[in-house]
C-alpha cells in the first residue's frame, strides 16, 4: 500500500484524506494526474503479458510500507558491479514499475464516479458542520444571557418547594409514627371487648406500617413491641379458645377462628383446641371429686388438691358417691356437647363457603383446602380421643369405691347413670364403651354376688318366719302393676335404665331425637328425676271392700256359725269404681281374725300369694332391671333368678311334702323329674350341714358360701290339727302361692330368653322344663299328707275285718263301714269348706284332695277285701253292693269325675270269679296289687273253683313276680 501511495505522490495523485484536507470551500477539485493516468492506459501492452510482469515482482516489494526498496535493489548488487546486467535489471524493474502503474492507473479510473460522488457528500456534511457551529455558537449566548437573568432564581424557588414537600411527608410520616406508638392503648380496649379479629388486624397493619418506616431508629424498638403485642394476643387468643371446652359460644368461637385465620394458623388452633378439650376433661373431673372429698372430710388437714385423681376417688364417701358421679357425668356432658357443637359450627361454616358458587370454590386457594381438610380429620379423630378420655376417668372413678354395700336402689342410679353416659358416647362417636362395660360390669358382678348371697338369706329368714297366710291382692292383680317391672312396658332404648325409663316423661317427638339434640341449647341428660319416682305408687293390695262400720261389725259378730250374717254379705262385694272383689287388709292380725263369711268375701279368683311370694317376685324384678341395664351379666343374673325359685320351692316341699311314710306309698306322688329337680336343688343350693359344724361332705367352705342353709318351718304354723285339716290353709297357700310364682316365671321366659346369650341359652330351657314346670307336681305329695290323715282309714279297716263274707245268701243292706266311710267323707267336705271361707281352694286344689282321699280309700278297701279270709260268691256280692253303695253317696259329695281308682277296686272284687287260667293271666298282667293282695285272692277262691295244686301254682307266679324286687 505504501508503494502504491509513493508511486501515486510521484504521479502527482493525493488520497481522499489528503484531498479533503486541501478543499476549501472556495477552491474547486481538480486531479492533476489524469493525463499521465491515461497515457499509461493507452499504451498498448498485453494483458497476459502485463499480469506475467506483475507476477513476476519479488514478494518483498508487497511485505509492508516500511520496506526500503532502494536498500533492498542495492543490497542485491553483487560485488563486481556489471553495466549490462545493471541496465537490464533496470529495465525489468521499469517494466515492473510501468505494469503497476498501468494496474493502479486502471482502477483509480475505474472507481472514479464513486469517488466523486462521496466527495460531494463530503462536502455537503462540511456545509452542514459549519452552519451547526454557528447555530452552538448563537445558542451559548444566549444561553449565558438565560442563566444570568432566569435561572438561579426560579431554580432556587424549585429548591424550596422540593424542601417543602419532603418536609410534609417527614411530618405525616412523624404523625403515623405516633399513632402507631399509641396502638397498644387501643388494642388492650379491643383485647377487653375480646374483638380478637379486629386486635390481630390492626396489630398486623401496625406491622405492616413500621416495616415501611423502618428507616428511622425509633420504628425498630416498635417492632419489638408490636410482635411482643402479637404474641400476647395469640396467648389471650389461646385462653379464649379454651374457654370453648366448656361453654361452647357461637359468637364467640366464630371470633376466635376468625382470629387464627388472620394469623394464618388454622392447623395450629385446631391442636390446641383439642389439648384443651383433654385439659378440661382432666380438670373437670378433678374439681368435681376434689370438691366433694373436701366437703365430707370438713377440716382435715389432709392435702387433697396434692393427691392424683385416682387416690383422691377412693376418699369418696359412700352418701356421696351418686351426687359426685352424677355431677361428674353433667361436667362432662358439657365438654362433649361442646365438642359436638364445634364439630356443627366447623360443618355449617363449611357448607357456607362451599354453597355461593362452584366458580368461586375452584378459584380456592390449595392452602385453604387443605386447612379445610386438616380440621374435619382432626375433628373426626378428637371424637374417639375424647371419649376416651371420658371413659377413662369414670372407669377410675367407679372402680375407686366397693359398691358391694351399695343399697340396691342406689346401685341402680348408678347403672342408670353410667347406661345414659354410655348412650352419650354411642351418640357420639359410635363407641360401644368397652371401658365403661367392662369396670362396671366388674363392680355389678361384685356387687350382685354379695347382694343376692344376701338376698338369699333374707329370704330364708323370710321363709323361716312366713305364717304362710294370704297376701289380699286384687283380683286383677299382676306382676306389670309392681314398681320393679314397670321397666318391661316402656318401648324405650334397651341401654337406658327402667328408674329412668318409668321416670322420664319425655314427649313422643323427642324420643326420635339423639341426646345432643334434646339438649343442645339448655338442660342435661343426667338430671335426676327423683321427684316424679317419690310420685309413684303401686296399687296392688285390696281394701276392706266394706261400705261402713257398722257391716264390717255384723260380719265379724259370730266366728262359728254365719247364721247371723245378712245374706247379702254373703255376697260378693265388687267395688263400683273398679270392679275388683275387696279382700281384707294386708296386716296378719287381721288376716287371722277372719271370719267364715269371708269366704264369700274372697271368692272371687285372687291369686294365692304370701308375702314372701311378693318379695320374691320384686326380687325377680329388680334383678331383671339390673339385667336389662347390664347385657354382659345376664347369665349371672338369671342363674341367682333361678336359684331364688330353687329354694322357694325347695322350702315348700321339705315343709309342707316331705314325709317318707306316704312317699314309700309306691302311688308315684313323686314324679323322676320332680325328684331330679329336688336332688339338684339339695346339692347345688343347699347346705345341709349345722351351723358350726366343720366342713364335712358337702365340700369345703368356698362352695358352701354359695350355698344357704336348709329352711326350718316356723313354730307358729302347726301342721297337726285335724279342726284346720293339718293345716291345709297354709299348704293351700304355699303351694298355691308356688304355682303361682311359677306362672310369673312363664310369663317372663320371652322376656329372659331375649336378654339371654345365645350360648347359654339351653341353660334357660332346661330351667323352665324341669323346674318351672315341675312347681305344680308339688300339690300331689303335699296334698296328699292331708288326704291320709284327714280319713280314718284304719277304722274302716278294722270295721271291715269284723264283716262275715262268707254268707249263704244274698244281701240287699250294705254293711255299716260304708255309712261311717261316707260319714268321714261328709265331715271331709265340711272341713274343706271351712277351711274354704279363710282360703280360696282352687279348683285343682279340691280335685287333687278328693282324687287322694278317693284313692286312699278304694285302695283300702282293697286292702280290707284282701284280710278277708273266707268268702263266698254272696259275699263277693255284698263287697260289690257297699262299693255300689260308697260310689253312689260318693258322687253327690264332689263333682270329680271319672272317680279315681274305680276299676282298682272292681277289678279286684270280680277277680273272684276268674278260672286258674284266667286267674294267672290276671296275677301277671295286674301288677298294680300288692303280693298280699293277690296271694289272699288266691286262697280265698281256694275250695270254690281252685284246687290245691293250682293254688300252689298260682303262689309260685306270684312268687316269681315279686322275685325281682326283692
């Protein structure tokens, strides 16, 4: 490039630079060398041989424009010079140097247009330069005039208004700092109104403000206190969430989550809520028992308020065990109705953000969501942990006293109690209280072991003392007319107790209610209703039925004869409002004094009833109540039902039907079933050894605490008059009184089975077929004992051996025995009708006595035929004439029909007649005779139509029937 410039300075050519630095804005431009430039064109020369020459230039020529070409050509000059060489090398090097020139001269002519084109441009933007430099120039002056006559004061004038500006935002901004310097005044007036949302508002705006002027020193210690305020507000705001554990407030709560929500810890007031609800169940308990322990120990100086809960339940007093308990429960009530509410606000709170528009609720933020989320889980999961808790406590509390002194009636409150707070917790969260069951079902099987061991010996001391005299009840009287099973027709929850159930007088619409919407506003289930219990009487027992003084007088005027009595006494009375047929008072005195006319007083059909009866029935009663309230035990319970049965009927029959002399009888008054049942009974239920005697036989003395001692007859019912029948008003009375109970157990055998496990039931059935059913069977060892001494039958027999039977001719008078048999039968009958005015007989009753006595006295004749030792076809005869006789006379004394034993007796007199072999099919098919019987019938005929050798024939068969049994 440099070449090229020299070689253009030679030529007289300057660069655009150069050019423009000579123009002027008066001078023309003007190129000097274009005619030189265009004489090298014009030389003809070729091309090819124009580019050889080119190509033929040392490289060095175009290294760089530093290079010395003159240096270079002379430093190549050898050492001895030669012209020629010189010259031609001066010649090439002309040539070279024409070639380039050409070349650049070529290009430069080439790119002429454009060069003058951007020359003018040039010149155009010099223009344009010079004509700006003016116009700066002008604008400086003026400028300088400006500033000098303008600036500075309007300038100064900006400066004030800009400090005037800065100044007032300093002064709102010092006002905004003072308000915020006084909002702790105006939040502790909001913390007293408990305006919690409003507090934790303004605290968070104050926060928001002073992060803004955080800039001035004064803000930071602010902060400070604002975030300690905020942590005071969350600390109130905790003590009014727990006071929601207790007295659950709409209004109030609404505030509190309305709070948390501005604070952002939903989750967090959720936690805490149900670790209040766990502390208020813990403290509730606590007071309630402290303060009850603390009012019956008066000044002790023992620190209760020190003691664990568990210790400090077992200083409760047995008076008040039910107050406590029931305060305790209507404590608790309370927290679990608070928590229930909670759980309906969380619910509607919900429904009320979800129902405004599905739109809105998809826009939801996630968080809130899942805050949503979060509350019903753990709401859903505190019901189980709460109850818990609940259950807990009254576990510790009831196992805390022995129950086992408890009157029953109070231990009923207590299942009353405990059975409505187990309803609470199904209500609440479906629980079955597994708790609670199993710590009172440990305390009622305590309890009811050591109340029916007791219940049991009152009931022999009941027995022992029992007159076995009438208890007047009405006509209508029934076991669903007693308080203790006034429970069995209430249609109410099988878990609420009867003495709430026969209490409660709650309105149809409300039964269909759960717990917790009865009482949601106001009220509480454990209120007690003793008032409406003290209201209610039985009215069971009759009145005198007599409508003034004066008739009850003529009625007890006369005690051996009624003859005096008006006839119209002899009437039944009915009462006019109700009905029923009067029987005389309760009192034992009274019953004694009785007259015959009150048979026709009583005649209606009254149940037979003692008082120990009536005890036992309630006995029956409360144990099915205690049954009914306590599922798991009611095996326990029936078994000791049964066992009070037992031995009721037990008592009867060793006082009133055990005598081994009738028993031998061989009549079967006893039947195996009976008899089974009466062995059971003896072994399993009574202890037959004294009192004070060691342990013997009949086991060691943990079994025999299960067991009572053999009832003894009171000394005041005599069993050995014949004016009162050996005393057949007091058989007739247990006895009755005994199938009557029995008719009670079968009426309620539907209402057992139901409370009965499956698995225990075959013990049930088995008690009802070979118990219950066997109470009637007694009548016919019981009443039998009457029918054999009420009869002389050994003076008919001793009449019957002084009759001659061997007679010649026929007889149409029959013998004395049978006029005197018919009188005793006679007397019989009047007896059983006095005895009849005291004691209604029943008919079975009057059937069963006549069937014996009828019995007894056809199996004596028999017996007299069979000491007869000679007789005649006459005198067989006669035997059929006096029994025509007794039969005939027989028939108009009673109304049973057909008469026992009837065929016994004639088939014995028309054995007579039978011939050897019919006679010995007679002896083995007639086993109902006695060996002496048939022996004698044998001897008789002896000499009539039996010859010896059949005789002895017919001795060997019935030697060979009476083999076996011996």
């Amino acid at each position: 490039m440099q070449k090229i410039k020299s070689l253009m300075t030679r030529q007289g050519l300057k660069s655009p630079q150069e050019s423009m630095a000579d123009l002027s804005p008066v001078e023309n431009l003007r190129i000097h060398s274009t005619e030189e430039l265009r004489e090298l064109r014009q030389q003809p020369i070729d091309p090819q041989a124009e580019q050889e020459i080119i190509d033929s230039i040392e490289e060095v020529y175009f290294s760089s424009d530093s290079f010395d070409m003159v240096q270079h050509e002379l430093e190549k000059l050898p050492p001895e010079l030669n012209l020629q060489e010189l010259e031609e090398h001066r010649d090439k090097l002309k040539r070279q140097q024409a070639a380039v020139s050409k070349r650049v001269a070529d290009l430069i002519l080439e790119k002429q247009p454009s060069y003058v084109k951007e020359l003018e441009r040039v010149t155009a933007l010099q223009t344009n330069l010079q004509l700006a430099a003016v116009i700066c120039t002008n604008a400086r002056r003026q400028l300088r005039v400006a500033k000098e006559e303008f600036t500075e004061a309007s300038l100064g004038l900006l400066a004030n208004q800009r400090r005037r500006q800065l100044l007032t935002g300093l002064l709102k901004s010092l006002r905004t700092i003072k308000t915020l310097q006084r909002t702790d005044v105006r939040l502790s007036e909001m913390l007293e109104e408990e305006d919690y949302p409003g507090a934790i508002q303004l605290c968070l705006e104050c926060q928001k403000a002073a992060s803004t002027f955080k800039h001035y020193s004064c803000i930071s210690e602010l902060n400070s206190k604002l975030q300690d305020t905020l942590e005071q507000i969350e600390e109130q705001l905790d003590v009014a969430l727990s006071k929601t554990c207790k007295h659950f407030d709409v209004l109030h709560y609404t505030k509190v989550q309305k709070a948390y929500t501005l604070l952002g810890k939903t989750q967090t007031a959720m936690d805490q809520l149900h670790m209040h609800f766990t502390q208020a169940i813990h403290n509730t308990v606590f007071q309630v028992v402290l303060g009850y322990v603390e009012l019956c120990a008066g000044n002790a100086d023992t620190k209760f308020q020190k003691m664990q809960y568990k210790d400090l339940c077992t200083h409760i007093t047995l008076d008040s065990y039910i107050p406590c308990l029931t305060d305790l429960c209507k404590a608790l009530w309370e927290v679990m109705l608070s928590y229930h509410r909670t759980m309906q606000w969380h619910e509607e709170h919900d429904k009320q953000k979800a129902a405004p528009s599905q739109d809105d609720s998809a826009a939801e933020p996630d968080e809130l969501n899942v805050d949503r989320s979060y509350v019903k889980k753990k709401l859903e999961h505190g019901l189980t942990r709460i109850w818990q808790d609940v259950q807990l406590k009254v576990k510790v509390y009831i196992l805390g006293t022995d129950m086992s002194n408890f009157k029953y009636d109070d231990f009923i409150v207590v299942l009353d109690v405990i059975s409505r707070l187990m309803q609470v917790g199904e209500e609440f969260c479906g629980s079955k209280s597994e708790v609670l069951q199993e710590s009172i079902k440990r305390q009622s099987v305590n309890y009811f072991k050591n109340y029916h061991r007791a219940r049991l010996e009152e009931l022999r001391m009941f027995l022992e003392n029992e007159t076995w005299e009438l208890c007047p009840v009405k006509s209508n009287f029934n076991i669903s007319q007693l308080h203790e099973f006034k429970f069995m027709g209430q249609c109410r929850s099988p878990s609420v107790s009867p003495s709430r159930q026969a209490a409660s007088s709650v309105p149809p619409a409300l039964e269909e209610l759960s717990l917790f919407q009865q009482y949601h506003q106001d009220g509480n289930p454990f209120e007690m209703h003793i008032e409406n219990k003290e209201e209610e009487t039985e009215d069971v027992l009759a009145s005198n039925g007599y409508e003034s003084d004066e008739l009850e007088k003529s009625v007890y005027q006369d005690y051996d004869s009624d003859s005096d009595v008006p006839d119209e006494l002899k009437q039944d009375f009915v009462d006019e409002q109700t009905g029923d047929v009067p029987l005389k008072s309760v009192s034992r005195e009274t019953i004694r004094s009785k007259k015959k006319s009150d048979y026709n007083l009583s005649k209606a059909s009254a149940p037979i009833l003692t008082n120990t009866t009536l005890n036992v029935i309630r006995l029956v009663g409360k144990y099915m109540q205690m049954m009914n309230i306590l599922k798991p035990i009611a095996f326990d319970v029936i078994h000791c039902v049964s066992q009070l049965f037992d031995y009721y009927l037990y008592a009867v029959y060793t006082f009133f039907g055990r005598n081994d002399m009738y028993e031998s009888s061989g009549l079967g008054l006893i039947s195996s079933r009976l008899r089974t049942t009466l062995n059971r009974i003896q072994e399993s239920l009574i202890d037959m050894d004294p009192v004070g005697e060691t342990v013997g036989v009949h086991g060691p003395p943990e079994d025999r605490k299960e067991k009572v001692p053999i009832p003894h007859l009171s000394q005041m019912v005599v069993l050995t008059d014949s004016g009162t029948l050996y005393g057949l008003a007091q058989r007739v009375v247990a006895t009755e009184s005994l199938v009557f109970l029995a008719e009670q157990f079968e009426s309620l055998q539907s209402h057992l089975d139901t409370m009965m496990p499956a698995a225990k039931k075959p013990f049930l059935q088995q008690f009802y077929s070979q118990t219950v059913s066997t109470a009637s069977e007694l009548r016919k060892p019981i009443y039998w004992i009457v029918a054999a001494k009420a009869i002389d039958y050994e003076q008919m027999l001793l009449m019957m051996a002084g009759v001659k039977w061997d007679i010649k001719e026929i007889m149409s008078q029959h013998n004395v025995y049978v006029d005197v048999l018919l009188k005793e039968f006679e007397q019989f009958n009047k007896r059983l009708g006095d005895v009849s005015r005291h004691v209604r007989i029943p008919l079975p009753v009057s059937n069963v006595l006549w069937e014996h006595c009828i019995r007894l006295a056809n199996r004596t004749l028999v017996e007299g035929y069979a000491n007869v030792k000679k007789c005649s076809n006459e005198g067989r005869a006669l035997m059929q004439l006096d029994f025509q006789q007794f039969l005939m006379k027989l028939e108009k004394l009673t109304d049973l029909r057909p008469i026992p034993d009837k065929e016994f007796v004639e088939t014995y007199i028309k054995a007579y007649y039978l011939t050897e072999n019919d006679m010995e099919q007679f002896i083995k098919n007639h086993r109902e005779y006695s060996m002496k019987q048939l022996a004698n019938l044998v001897n008789v005929c002896l000499g009539s139509h039996i010859n010896k050798k059949a005789r002895q024939k017919l001795l060997a068969a019935i030697d060979d029937i009476d083999r076996p049994k011996r």
